[in-house]
C-alpha cells in the first residue's frame, strides 16, 4: 500500500504537510501532518493562525471544499495525547467538526454553497457514509495503540 504524505510548508511557527485529494465533492485538501516550531511562543496562538489560513483557502479557491485531517491521540505517551487532545479541542472551537469519511474519523473545515468557511455541510454529500453529524471529541478507535 502506498500513501501520499504530500508537500510540507513551514513558516518558522508551525510546519504542515498537506496533499490535495479528488473525492465525489470535489478538491479536497488533506492535512497530512501538522507541527508546532519548538520555539513557538502560543501553541494556542499558532493553531487559531492556522485556523485562519484555512478559512482564507475555503473562502479563496473556489475548486476546494473543504478540508480535513485525523488527529491519533490513541498513543501510549500520555503527554502526546494530551496534546493531540487539546489541539483537537482548539480546532472544534475554530470551527472544525469530527465527521465519519468511509469508515475513518476526519476533523473538518468546510463551506456553505456560496464559499463562506462554516460547520455545516449545507445540502452538499461528501462522504461515502452520509454523515455530517458533529461527533465532539470522538476520534477514531481504529487508530488506537
């Protein structure tokens, strides 16, 4: 099996490593990993940044609907998880919500039909499953360790 990690950017603050993926609903942009500088002043601070690039991308290229990525806290270190928790908790109030994609939690950003960032997938089917229920903080048991 071969997976596409994608392209990293960083900017001194954080780094990201992001694919762009073709599914039924269009362009996809897949966060493939995500990282805080250890040098960063707020990790809070950096992630809500992060939060505003991406509604600047939903609601500044039109050929992309949304975008997501999986956060793994099933790790057995428990500051990691820790972390991977709280980062989780700080996107929900960004505006971000858990969504069931083909059998595999996705944390989304998403727009309404007429390109304004929102949590709602406003008469718009993007998944195999048809879920576009907001599950909280509901990660995936499928990835635990």
């Amino acid at each position: 099996m071969h997976i596409t990690l994608g392209q990293r950017v960083e900017n001194g603050e954080l780094s990201l490593c992001h694919r762009l993926d073709k599914v039924a609903a269009g362009y996809v942009l897949t966060i493939t990993d995500f990282r805080l500088d250890a040098d960063a002043r707020s990790s809070d601070q950096a992630v809500r940044r992060f939060c505003q690039l991406i509604r600047t991308l939903l609601r500044t290229v039109p050929h992309l609907s949304y975008v997501r990525g999986m956060i793994l806290p099933g790790v057995s270190d428990a500051h990691l998880r820790e972390v991977r928790l709280r980062l989780g908790a700080i996107l929900e109030r960004e505006g971000a919500f858990w969504r069931d994609e083909d059998g595999d939690r996705w944390l989304v950003f998403c727009r309404d039909h007429q390109g304004v960032p929102t949590r709602r997938m406003a008469a718009r089917d993007t998944s195999s499953s048809s879920s576009p229920v907001a599950y909280g903080n509901m990660p995936s048991t499928r990835h635990h360790t």
